[in-house]
C-alpha cells in the first residue's frame, strides 16, 4: 500500500511515542477496520494500547491524517 504521513501526524506521533514501524505494520496489517465520515480507520492492540490511524483514502497517496493511542480498547472495539 502507498500512504504519506501528513504534518499532523507525524507530530502526533512523536508526541505520543508512537513509530513509523508500527504504524506502517498496521497499515499493513490492522486487527480492525472502521470509517467514519468517509475517513477509514485501522486499528491493532499494542503494548495494552488501541493504536488508531485515521486514512483519507479519496487521496493518492493515501494521506495519514493522525495517528493516536488509548487505553480505552472497549470503547473503540466493535
């Protein structure tokens, strides 16, 4: 798959302690798929963490727009 990050996202994830490896590995690989508002979600449980990246996928490339991590798994898992 062919994803940018944007600004945002890459700030996001520095701030957060979040690399580019496990995003791209769940890019790749999500345990979860979701959309909201025409912008997909992929999302996989890390080190007892959701990790969550929002996708517009109208882009080409696809465009990161943020990345973040919670530890409320049950509020985001369907």
């Amino acid at each position: 798959m062919n994803f940018v990050f944007s600004k945002h996202a890459l700030e996001q994830m520095e701030l957060r302690g979040i690399s580019k490896t496990i995003v791209e590995q769940i890019l790749e690989n999500p345990s979860q798929t979701k959309e909201e508002d025409g912008i997909k979600i992929y999302q996989s449980i890390v080190d007892n963490y959701l990790i969550r990246i929002f996708v517009n996928e109208n882009k080409d490339p696809k465009l990161i727009i943020t990345v973040y991590k919670t530890s409320k798994i049950k509020k985001y898992e369907s």
